[in-house]
C-alpha cells in the first residue's frame, strides 16, 4: 500500500457544525420516536432533516457544537443508534431553513425489496487505502450518485451512470453485462449511504469482490491531503452551501433555485440565469408560465428579505 499522510481537520472557523449521518438498524418504533426527536432539535435550535424508517435514520443537521453534540449523544442513547457514526464540517452561516423529521418507507431510496446492509453489504475500504484500490487496473469504479452531483465532481476514472435518481441504479447495473469484465467493483457516494445498499444490491446481483469507500466522499475529502488527492472538482452537499472541497472547505457553487441544480460562478453570467428563476441547466425545459411564477415567488422572496424576515423559498 501507498503511504499516506494525513490532512489536517476540516477548518473550525464555520460558526455552525454541520453533521450528516446515518445508521442502518432495525427500528419498528420509529414512527413514536419522530415527536421527541423534533423536538430536541428545534429546543435546541438545530436545523436540517433526518428521515426515520424502520430501516434506521439518516440526515444532516446544523447547530451550534453544543447543540449538535445534545442531539447525538440522545440519538446515541437509543440502543438502536449506540454505534451511530456522524461526519462533521463547519458552515460559515446556517445552512438549513428548518429542522424536519420526516416518516419514510426508507431512509435512501432504491425501490428494491430485500436489500438488507445489516445481512449483506461489501467491504469497506479506509479513505488512505482508496486511492490504491480505484488505481488497480483490476478495478471498476463506479460513481452511485445521480448526475446533478456528478457533474460537478467525480473520482478520476469513475465510471457515472448518468442516472436522475438513486431508483434508476439497479436497472443500470443490469443493463451493463459489462461490468462483469473485471473481477473487483468500486463504489462511492457522499456520505457512505447509498454504497450500503448498492453494495448489497452489487452482492445479490452475483458480483463477488465489491468494495466501497468507507465515510463516503466527505470522509475522504477530510483525510486525503489535496496533493494525493484522485478527486477533481467539488463535492455536491444538500444543503445551503451547496458543495464543499478539499479539507471540507465551503465550495463556490450556488444552487438554482427553480431546477435545484448546483452552477458555477461561470453559468451566473450565462444569459438563461435569472435569479430564482431559471438557469442554463432547466431553461430549455421550463414554459415561460413556469418562469412567470418563479418570478412571483422571487419578488416574495425579495419583498420578504426587505422587511427582515426569512421567506421559506428563498
């Protein structure tokens, strides 16, 4: 194995600490646990979503340390979450316009029956041993991130699927006999939680040694220093900073806010960007009557900003 150094800790000068997390368990009370955990987070101020199921919880929240670190610590006093594992990184303002605890039938979203990461999942691989795995020429990489995401980042030499949602993997995975053609797969994500399925799915589907990266890409963007660093581009986040970069740093993406797709500093002075209500990405797509009501939402937004409030849209 290549040695590796670690990176230092993502900067502390964010004044909010955002956590994302997320623990497969099985949870047949979730649907009583979703008032005091609500709860908790608003008393203490803490925003963002997590979804609950009976397969266990994932989200991202934001809040101050002393905030964040209540509600984890109570997440992790339930048996079912003891072993809960979260990743942190620092905002310079408040990411999330509220906080919302959501009832799901799953907590990431595959559509697939059966697929269990507590009875089967792949092997997981430490951020400093990734680079050497996806190097392997034995090796497939595949990115398990819809294209949105992709687009504005990616794993040198990852294969993208190109899919618009998490539901459209399984079909693509067996729509390409050719990823049969090499003994080893490689997967990531953000966070870590679509390869717990992926993989599993990757493993019922006959594939034998599928591997995934362990904390996901923001995990690996914390401990592998830039200058060993295989990945290129920025890390899309779902939330108000939109993406982030290497050490966990605040990246210069903005969000669009009729297509919901991240853009560059570049598609800001494309000529289809209006503020709030199209970019080059959804302009092709979007009636002039979709505009017409952005627009209205976009003055309410405004009229909202003038008189020192926060509207919800904005």
């Amino acid at each position: 194995m290549t040695e590796h150094t670690s990176a230092p800790r993502p900067e502390t000068t964010g004044a909010f600490c955002v956590a994302a997390l997320y623990h497969f368990a099985k949870f047949p009370r979730f649907e009583s646990f979703q008032e005091p955990l609500e709860a908790l987070c608003k008393t203490e101020g803490v925003k963002g979503t997590l979804l609950i199921a009976h397969e266990g919880i994932n989200g991202t929240i934001a809040g101050t340390d002393a905030a964040i670190a209540k509600v984890l610590a109570f997440l992790r006093s339930q048996p079912e979450f003891v072993n809960l594992e979260h990743k942190e990184s620092r905002a310079s303002k408040m990411p999330f316009l509220r906080m919302k605890v959501r009832l799901k039938k799953e907590i990431v979203t595959m559509g697939v029956e059966d697929i269990d990461p507590n009875e089967i999942v792949g092997t997981y691989v430490d951020p400093k041993d990734w680079n050497d795995l996806i190097s392997d020429p034995e090796t497939i990489v595949i990115d398990t991130r819809n294209d949105y995401e992709t687009a504005i980042g990616i794993f040198r030499g990852a294969v993208d699927p190109n899919t618009k949602t998490f539901r459209e993997f399984p079909d693509w995975v067996k729509n390409n006999p050719g990823l049969h053609n090499k003994p080893k797969i490689a997967m990531y994500c953000t966070g870590g939680i679509r390869c717990e399925k992926a993989t599993a799915f990757m493993k019922q589907q006959g594939f034998d040694e599928v591997y995934h990266l362990k904390g996901g890409i923001l995990k690996y963007l914390e401990e592998v220093p830039e200058e060993q660093s295989l990945w290129d581009g920025a890390c899309f986040v779902f939330d108000e900073r939109v993406s982030v970069t290497h050490g966990l740093k605040e990246g210069d993406h903005r969000l669009c806010h009729a297509c919901r797709n991240p853009i560059t500093a570049e598609e800001l002075t494309h000529p289809h960007y209006e503020e709030g209500v199209s970019c080059s990405h959804c302009y092709p797509d979007r009636s002039e009557a979709d505009r017409d009501r952005y627009r209205q939402r976009q003055l309410q937004i405004a009229l909202a900003r003038k008189r020192g409030e926060k509207h919800i849209g904005g």
